[in-house]
C-alpha cells in the first residue's frame, strides 16, 4: 500500500511539474501568438482591400466597354436588341407584364449619344422599386427619367346592403409608363455616330410572364 501511495504522490508531482513547465513555456510563446494573430488580421484585411479593388476595376472595365464606343468597333448587335434583352430579362425575373418597349430616335450631343425608351408594364410597387433597382446595378448605364403610375381596376362589382346597391372597384396592381434613357460614349469626336432609323419602331413583347 505505500509503495502505491509512493507511486502515485510521485505521478502527481510530475503531472504538476508538466503543467507548470507547460504554463512557462506558453506564456514566452504568447507574445509570439499574439504577433502572429495581428499579422494574420492585416493579410486578411490587405486580401479583402485587394479583392474589392479587383472588383471595382472589373466593374469600370465593363462600364468602359459596356457604355463607349471604340474607333472601328462594329457590333454584331444593335443597342436597342440589347437593352430589349436586358428588359424582358428583368421583367421576366421580377414576374412583371411587359406590355410594350417603344425605341425613341436618339439624339447626340458631342461624344454622347443618347438611346430613349417609352416602357409600358403592369405589376406592383414592390417589384417596380426591384425593377428600378436592377436599371441601377446595370453594367450599361440606365437612367429612368420620368414615370407614371395609375391603378389597375377589375370592373366594377355590385353589393347590396339594406335594400340600396353600391358599386365598388377591385385593384388589381398598377400599370407604370416611364421613360429610360442609355447612353454611348464615343472616344474621339471625329468618329461619326451611326444612326439607322429605320429600326426604330415599336416593339411588342412576346412570351410575357406574368
């Protein structure tokens, strides 16, 4: 028995010399870790800093490309195709009705030339407000310049109370016409503008979804 107690008195010493060697050696390590945790924390800001730069130059670069127009640059699209793409794309997404894209005949002020549009949709003010939102994370450049908003009624229904008939009206959303501008931006103004008017007609949209 006291050589079991010998035994085990001499376990718990060396259990504690461990632990107090142990706490030694971590406490002259701490300053190191404490080092090496402020590093960390400063590559990673310096990657999150580096990664938004990164983001913000691609950004730039598709405005450039999205938005001018270069010296001998031909497009296999027009630009009306490509904004009526973006359009249907939006209002199919946001299950909008596009009742109808009217392409306005451009006009062009110096390097600038300006591509309007007479939109006609029926929805709700939620998804204009989304509709507007995506004009604004658009990579072309997209400016809604007017808008009018009306309420869609749904006939009118007759109610009879005490003996007496009343008409009421049923809302069934709003219907929005508004006006959108896009732009292109010619690098030397020598660069003569091509206009085909021609291609500028109204559009009925196709496959809408509601």
């Amino acid at each position: 028995m006291k050589k079991s107690y010998i035994l085990l008195a001499i376990l718990l010493l060396i259990l504690a010399g461990a632990i107090a060697a142990d706490k030694m050696y971590t406490s002259r390590l701490e300053p190191q870790f404490i080092a090496l945790e402020k590093q960390r924390i400063i590559t990673s800001n310096k990657l999150a800093t580096a990664k938004i730069v990164y983001e913000n130059l691609n950004h730039v670069r598709d405005l450039v490309f999205k938005n001018m127009d270069f010296p001998g640059q031909k497009d296999s699209v027009t630009h009306e195709t490509i904004f009526f793409d973006f359009i249907t794309t939006c209002i199919n997404d946001l299950k909008l009705k596009l009742v109808s894209v009217k392409p306005i005949h451009p006009k062009t002020e110096g390097l600038i030339t300006t591509y309007g549009y007479e939109i006609e949709i029926e929805g709700d003010f939620f998804k204009f407000g989304e509709l507007c939102a995506k004009f604004e994370n658009s990579r072309r450049i997209t400016s809604l310049e007017t808008f009018d908003v009306s309420l869609i009624e749904d006939g009118k229904q007759g109610r009879k109370r005490r003996g007496t008939y009343t008409n009421t009206t049923m809302n069934k959303g709003i219907r929005v016409k508004m006006r959108v501008d896009t732009y292109r931006v010619k690098k030397s103004a020598n660069t003569e503008p091509v206009l085909t008017s021609q291609n500028y007609v109204a559009v009925q949209p196709i496959n809408n979804k509601k």
